[in-house]
C-alpha cells in the first residue's frame, strides 16, 4: 500500500506543478502583453517638433563632420568640366531648335 501511496503523492505533486506552471505562464503572458503595449504607447508616442527639429539638425551637422570634401583645385576641375557639359548640350539643342525651326518655315512657306 505505501508504494501506491507514494505513487499517488507523486502523482498528485506533478499535476499541482504543472498546474502552477500553467498558471505562472498565463501570468507572464499576461505581463508579456502588458509590456508589450507599454513598449508599442512608448514608441508611438513622439517627442516635440522642437525637439525632433533640433535632433534633425544635430545630426545634419553630425553627418556634415564625416565628409569628405574635395580639394578647391578638385572642385575648380568639377565645376569646369560641368559648365563645358553644359555648354556643348546648350550648342546642340540650339542647333536642332534652329534646324526644326527652319524645316517648319520651308514646309510653311512651300505651300503657299
């Protein structure tokens, strides 16, 4: 009889673990979801736009520090090979709006 005894005892003692177990889980679920919604409130909540202003520009300035700038001789170099880019391009849409525009007077005065 003390063997089944003790094999009831040992029995009974696993169902009440588990049970505690099950309860402590629903109650750390429970605290899970309630931090859970603290950490959604909190990343939902924005500060100022004084205060996001000011970060912004703490950063920019921040991020302006980290560059690497050219050399003036680099930026001369830049600038100039922009402006002759630009100068050639200037030069051929000139050249095709004067072509097209003289094609349009031949084929306006052809008619009449």
């Amino acid at each position: 009889m003390s063997k089944k005894n003790r094999q009831l005892e040992k029995e009974q003692a696993e169902a009440q673990a588990a049970e505690l177990a099950k309860k402590s889980n629903m109650q750390s679920a429970d605290a899970k979801k309630q931090a859970d919604k603290r950490k959604k409130a909190d990343k939902n909540k924005k500060p100022n736009i004084f205060v996001r202003m000011g970060r912004k520009i703490k950063e920019t300035f921040s991020e302006l520090k980290r560059v690497t700038w050219p050399s003036f001789g680099k930026a001369l170099k830049a600038t100039g090979v922009v402006l002759v880019i630009v100068l050639i391009f200037t030069v051929v849409v000139t050249g095709i709006n004067f072509g097209l525009s003289e094609l349009l007077d031949l084929m306006t005065n052809a008619g009449a």
